[in-house]
C-alpha cells in the first residue's frame, strides 16, 4: 500500500480548495468523524460499519479510489476491529 488514504482524502480536498465543513454540509458526515477519516483514526467511530460507510461516501465524493484500503479494513486484523469489543 502506498499513502495512506487519509492523507489522499485531505490532500483531495485541499487541491479543490474545500474544507472539512465545506465537505461536511455536503456528505452529511460530521467534521470530526471526517477529520478523523483524514487521520486515518478509526477508534472514534461507533462501529467497522460506520468508518467503512463514511469512508465509502467520502472517498466517492472526492473521486479517490479507496478500494485497496477498504479491503485493508476488513478482517480480525482490520485497525477497525484491533482492541475494540463490538
């Protein structure tokens, strides 16, 4: 894998010149979950379901392919599912 697809998501929405609120009223997905998207921070979010959700809508609305990263996100090794009981 090469960057991580938070930093292709931020440096995306910074090459069209959005925000994160700007991207937020658009997705309807909160800022801080974005943020966190951007960080590649996955602890924050209720469940795999919602980050592999948010980060489908996200990854679409900018037009970046996630697709290796979202295979990278399922599984018992997923960081999604490493230490945290769901």
């Amino acid at each position: 894998m090469g960057e991580s697809i938070g930093k292709q998501l931020k440096q995306a929405r910074l090459k069209r010149g959005l925000s994160v609120e700007d991207i937020s009223h658009e997705t309807r997905i909160p800022v801080a979950r974005l943020r966190d998207l951007e960080d590649d921070n996955y602890a924050d979010f209720p469940s795999p379901t919602y980050a592999r959700s948010f980060l489908t809508i996200y990854s679409d609305f900018l037009e970046v392919d996630a697709a290796e990263f979202m295979e990278a996100l399922k599984g018992p090794n997923s960081p999604l599912i490493a230490g945290r009981n769901y």
